[in-house]
C-alpha cells in the first residue's frame, strides 16, 4: 500500500461519475463510497497496489454493471 501512501488520492470515473477509493489502514481494506453503499475489498499482500485496485474495479463493475453502459 505503499503506491496509495505515495500518491494521495485515488478515484475511479466513469463519464461524470467519480467515485474515490479510500484505504482503510486499520482493517487493511480498499473501499468504494457510493451514495448508499459501500464496496470493499482485503487488500491481497501477494498482489501489487495496482491488482488491488483492480479486485476493488472488477467487484464495482459486478455489483453495479450499468457504470459502464
């Protein structure tokens, strides 16, 4: 998690919705704060930051699959 320390803030956008992604330290989690939900994911130490966000975008996209119509 060392990449998201480095670089502040991460978002994902789709068209004019941006949606930020917060790394709760505590419970070691990548999360997804929508209106009235939120989608999170453990971060994976075997896998890099990037796979990571990655898990988070591809449990987005199955929960709410109209984000990318």
């Amino acid at each position: 998690m060392q990449e998201y320390l480095q670089h502040g803030t991460m978002a994902f956008s789709f068209g004019e919705l941006v949606f930020p992604v917060v790394y709760c330290e505590g419970l070691n989690v990548l999360t997804v704060q929508m209106d009235s939900t939120q989608v999170m994911v453990p971060v994976n130490s075997s896998l890099d930051f990037y796979e990571n966000l990655d898990a988070l975008m591809s449990k987005l996209l199955d929960q709410f699959p109209k984000l990318t119509e």
